[in-house]
C-alpha cells in the first residue's frame, strides 16, 4: 500500500542553512534507502513536510520524526492512501521560502499568516501539487 503522510511542527531551537542542507542530505541518502519519496518546507520557523511511500517506512520515519528534538508542537494533518506519487524521485525535496512560494502557501492558508495547522487535506494536496509544479529542489 503506498500513503502520503503530511505533518507540520515548530522548530525547536534555530536551524542555520548548514543545519537545513545536513537534514537534506541525509534525508535524501536514508529515504532512498527505505524507498520513500517527499519535500520539506521550513518558513517562519515551522516545518511542513510530506512523506510518500510503503505504509510501514513511512510510519516508521514519521514516529522517529516526532522524537526528534529539532521538532515542536507536532501535528499529523494528513494520512491517505494514494494511487500514485506526487513527488516521484525526490527522495527529499526542499521548497525555498522565495517571496513567489511564499505567494502560494498564503493562497492556500486560510488565516493571513500562512499556518499549516489550519489546512485542510485537500488544501494541503493541491498546495504541494502546486508547489511541485514551481519547486527548485536544493542540490547536495
């Protein structure tokens, strides 16, 4: 069974871009191992990240996520089956918070600050549909 997991949480702490291209990195090496597929987004100190694979991977990561001390305030927001990836090779993409992705999380938000806590699953689909579309997925 393949799933699409979707969770956001507040930084713990402060990431530099060393400690964003480290978690890249190594997301990318671990996650091609265990076949998962998906993107990350940190702004405003909160990530969103969405995760695609076989359900036991990707559970498992998403529990080892949430013991993760960078992490706060975790919240599963969404846990589907789906028929196809959305992400395809990206074992992990980042979306850069430039002022035009910027522009599309707030048209998806519902409040004026972009929080992902508030989304819905569908809005949260068609956001990283979007996003997918427009990404610049970071270099090792």
């Amino acid at each position: 069974m393949l799933i699409r997991l979707t969770y956001a949480s507040r930084v713990k702490g402060s990431l530099g871009p060393a400690d964003v291209k480290d978690i890249l990195r190594a997301s990318k090496r671990n996650n091609a191992q265990l076949g998962i597929t998906g993107t990350l987004l940190l702004v405003d100190g909160l990530f969103l990240q969405c995760l695609e694979g076989g359900l036991v991977p990707v559970n498992t990561l998403y529990h080892r996520i949430l013991l993760d001390p960078r992490h706060h305030q975790p919240a599963l927001l969404n846990f589907a089956e789906i028929e196809r990836r959305l992400f395809g090779g990206w074992h992990m993409g980042l979306v850069p918070a430039t002022a035009d992705n910027l522009a599309v999380l707030l048209s998806y938000s519902p409040s004026a600050q972009f929080d992902p806590y508030a989304m819905r699953p569908k809005a949260l689909d068609a956001l990283f549909e979007e996003l997918v579309a427009r990404a610049r997925v970071l270099g090792d």
